[in-house]
C-alpha cells in the first residue's frame, strides 16, 4: 500500500471513528434516560408495595380479634382443654396408618342423601380402534368427592364409566377406562375443598380436631383429623415446586437485599435424640419494596447458621437482620454477603429507657440523645420516601446528610462511660456490637435501615403461634411453614387465598409453574382481591 492510500485508509477509519463516537454519545443519552425511567418505575414498585403492605398491616390488625372470636366457635365449650397444636400432619399421619384393619371411611354417611350433582366420566375412546364399532359400558364404579363453594360445602356424585367394544373377540376385547385428573385420585378430596381447609388450617389458625367438627357440623360428614392431616400433607407435597421456585426467585433479587428475621416455635413431639430441645425456629426472608414481594418461612430444628442457611451460601448481596451472631458467620463463610443491622432494633432499647423516664431527667440523659440522634436518621429517610426520590437520588441524600449524625452518634457510644449494669449500659452496648454493620446502607438506595419489612411478616406466624403455641412434630412444622409461604406471598401480592390455592391445584399439571408463582404477572384477575 502506497502512501496515498495508506493516508486514504487513514482518513476513512478517522471518519468511521468520529461517525461511532457520535452513535456512542446518543446511546449513553438514551441509556441515561432509560437507567432514569427505570429508577422512577422501581420508585413506583417500591410505593405500592410499602402502601399495600401497610393496608394488609392494619388489615391484620383490625381483622386480629375478629380472627380470635371466629376460632373460638371451633373451641370446645369448656375451660378444661387439651393441648392445642399448630400443625399435627406428621402424628395424625401415622396414626391413620396403623389404625385397625378393615376399617372404611365415612362408613357411616350416607352420601347419596347430599348429592346435588352427578358427573359421569368415560373414557376418551367412544367407538372401538379394532373395528369401529360403538363401546358399550360394561361397569361402574360409583365414588363421590365433596367440593367447596362459599359459605358451604356440596356433594357431587361421580361414575367412571368404563367401555368395551361388543363387537371384537371377547378374548381379545379390551376394556377403556376413564383417565382421572384429580390431584387426590380415589378420594372424596377436590381442589376447591383442600383449598377450604388449607385456608381455615394456615390462614385462620384452625386446628384439624376443631376443623373436623366445624365439617362436621356443616356437612354432618365424620371427617377425621387423621383424613384432615393426609390431604394436607399431599397438598404440601404438591405446592413444593411453587415454595421451591419461591426460594430460587428470592435469591435472585434485583435489589440485591434479603430481609431476615427469626422466631421460636416449640415441638411438642420431637424425636428421642432430641427430648431435652425446648424451642425450634422458624426463620422468615422476604423480598424488599423493589422486587416482587416474597416471604419464605422456613423451619428447622436448632439455630445451626450451617443447616438453616445453607440456601444463603452462594447469595451474593446485603442481608438486614437483627444482631443473631449466626448471620455473622455466615458472611464470615461467604465473603460476597454483606450485613445491615437494623437501626430500629438498635432505637427500641433506648426508647425504652426514655419511656420510664422522669420528665425533669430527660435534659440531662443521653438516652434522650441517643435517641435524638438515631430520630433525625430515620427521620431523613421519611422525607426521601415522602420526595419520592430514586434510589440513586436517595444514595446521593444520605452520604452528603447521614455521616455527620453517624458521626455524632459514635461519639455518644464510644466516648462516655455508662453505669455498670445499668440499661442504658446495655443499650450502648447492644449498639457497640453491631456497629460495624450498621452502616452499610450508604453503599445502596436499595437497602433500608430498618428490617420493618420482614418484621412485619413474622407477625402472622406469631399471632397463630399465641393461639396454638406449639407444632405437632417437625416434619408437621415444615409442613406449616411451607403452606404459610405460599399464603403469606399470595397475601401480600392482594390475592384471595382460598381462591388462588384452587386456581393453582387446577393448573399445576398443565401449566408451567412460573405462571403459578403468587406474584406472576399472568394470573387470571378474578384471584386478586381488588
């Protein structure tokens, strides 16, 4: 090449250069105004969500006693009472299996006198493969199934119809039979009912024993709380993809934060190695306001980080907790999570100070201006909710506004010397061990300062614990927090429980399971409550 065409060539890709540069700039335009739009639409997510979490939150509150008088018509009439459990799947279970021999269930109803529908199932062939001519029916067997409607229960009487062809050899002729969609074959189980009492057992706290006589005097129908225990733990086994995929869509949240809580659940009937454990756990994650709103209730026998959290291994973000040491090891186990504590648990033990506190004290105590401090944090962070301000907008807020009040803050713990034994001293305290990870929202707008969010999910499970203090056993415990996952998450994504555990039992063999999830975008509009 001659130096003409080398000066050519030159100027050609100096052109093409200046033509890209052009095209780069216009693109880093638009991708500004796009990452823009984006944060203003995950500003709107994270409004309706913290607005319907609040309705559902006063909702729980006012619905709270009406809850309480509603269960006390399951309630024997009478101030002696047995231990009442929160789940007895694994017990009932096994008692179902060992009882006498030859015994049939619901011997003693007459079904026929409550049937008001009868359905007759034939098999998909009408006329014969061999020869074409048509089957005829050659037997039926009768069995019946009771299905849910609101505000009561109705039984549908079903034939299967099995057909053969009257013309073929009858060596060789054979017998069609009708195939079963169900999800409980052979039972007088249906959708609809294992949705009615999956609600009245995990929604409304309703124990087997109480349900079963609830059925019974509805329906007059002895359905046995052993009955009760096997459907609901088939039904458990079934929604496992629902919970499972629940899990995987957590882990990989956008946000990069997982809300984590924990509290106590004793098991009434725990396995020999393990008879002198007096409580278990049931540990509760869900989602921030930006992602799809998720909460995960899972339960495990001890407090062993390395088992309860083994599904954490790999996650890569921030985790907002309390001060439980076990999530301190797990960060220490997996470098990529970081730790925010949470600031309201660190605010309530001065507020409590501050509470029982003489007026006149109140000028010369530094609980009072600890608490003064830690308010104006929170306190900027309700005027960036109230600006509506983008989470990069928020970012920007709160490292030019916070470090200084963090400043003042560590100084007021660190450089004072507070009465041995005192409260205050174990305030302060409380506030020195977790100081290290009390800052780390400042490296996000994702992530809040308080864990409000999951406290507000651990709620439900502890108002049906007060009622019902214990779990039957611990496979019955995993049972119910699976279930109460799925609820829980259908309920805060406004839908009607009874009626979304229907619609997924309905489609869980036809459809994939992500239009299924509580949160999916595609699900029929007739499940949501508004």
């Amino acid at each position: 090449m001659d130096l003409k065409e080398a000066l050519k060539e030159i100027k050609r890709l100096q052109d093409q250069n200046q033509r890209l540069a052009k095209k780069h700039h216009v693109l880093e335009k638009k991708h500004d105004v796009l990452a823009d739009e984006y944060e203003k639409t995950l500003r709107l997510l994270f409004e309706a969500n913290e607005k319907l979490n609040q309705l559902l939150k006063d909702k729980e509150n006012a619905v709270e006693k009406y809850t309480i008088e509603r269960v006390k018509k399951f309630m024997p009439q009478t101030e002696v009472m047995k231990p009442i459990i929160i789940n007895e799947v694994e017990t009932l279970v096994k008692a179902k299996k060992n009882r006498k021999a030859k015994s049939k269930n619901f011997r003693n109803f007459n079904f026929e006198r409550h049937v008001s529908e009868v359905r007759y199932e034939k098999p998909e062939e009408s006329v014969c493969p061999a020869c074409g001519n048509d089957l005829s029916i050659v037997s039926e067997k009768v069995r019946y199934v009771v299905e849910s409607i609101p505000a009561t229960l109705k039984v549908t009487k079903i034939i299967k119809q099995s057909c053969k062809c009257p013309a073929c050899n009858p060596k060789n002729n054979q017998i069609y039979y009708p195939l079963s969609t169900s999800l409980f074959p052979g039972s007088i189980m249906t959708h609809s009912f294992a949705a009615f009492i999956s609600y009245h057992k995990y929604e409304l706290g309703i124990p087997f024993e109480h349900l079963s006589r609830h059925i019974k005097e509805t329906l007059d129908i002895d359905m046995s709380k052993q009955n009760l225990a096997l459907y609901m733990a088939k039904l458990a086994t079934i929604l496992k993809p629902i919970y499972e995929r629940m899990k995987a869509d957590l882990l990989d949240n956008q946000a990069r934060v997982i809300h984590a809580d924990e509290t106590t659940l004793s098991i009434s009937k725990r396995p020999e190695a393990d008879l002198t454990r007096k409580k278990s756990y049931v540990y509760v994650y869900t989602s921030s306001y930006y992602d799809r709103q998720i909460a995960l209730y899972d339960f495990h026998e001890s407090r062993a980080i390395d088992r309860t959290a083994i599904w954490l291994k790999d996650y890569e973000g921030v985790i907002v907790c309390d001060d439980y040491a076990g999530y301190t090891k797990l960060r220490k186990d997996n470098p990529k999570i970081r730790l925010q504590r949470c600031f309201a648990h660190v605010r309530r033990r001065f507020a409590d100070i501050v509470k029982v506190l003489p007026e006149a004290n109140h000028s010369s105590s530094h609980a009072v201006k600890i608490l003064e401090v830690i308010g104006r944090l929170f306190h900027l962070e309700s005027v960036y909710k109230k600006a509506k301000l983008t989470v990069s907008e928020i970012l920007i807020r709160r490292n030019k506004e916070h470090p200084a009040i963090i400043k003042e803050l560590e100084k007021l713990l660190f450089s004072h010397a507070y009465k041995p034994g005192s409260a205050l001293e174990s305030a302060v305290n409380y506030a020195k061990k977790v100081w290290g990870d009390l800052s780390t929202y400042l490296s996000s707008g994702y992530i809040e300062i308080s864990n409000n969010v999951c406290e507000r999910a651990v709620k439900p499970f502890v108002i049906n614990r007060k009622a019902f203090m214990t779990s039957g056993s611990y496979d019955g415990a995993r049972y119910t927090t699976l279930m109460f996952s799925i609820i829980r998450t259908a309920r805060m994504n406004d839908l009607n429980v009874a009626k979304y555990l229907e619609y997924v039992l309905d489609h869980i063999q036809t459809k994939n399971i992500n239009e299924l999830l509580p949160y999916s975008t595609t699900l029929d509009k007739s499940l949501r409550n508004t």
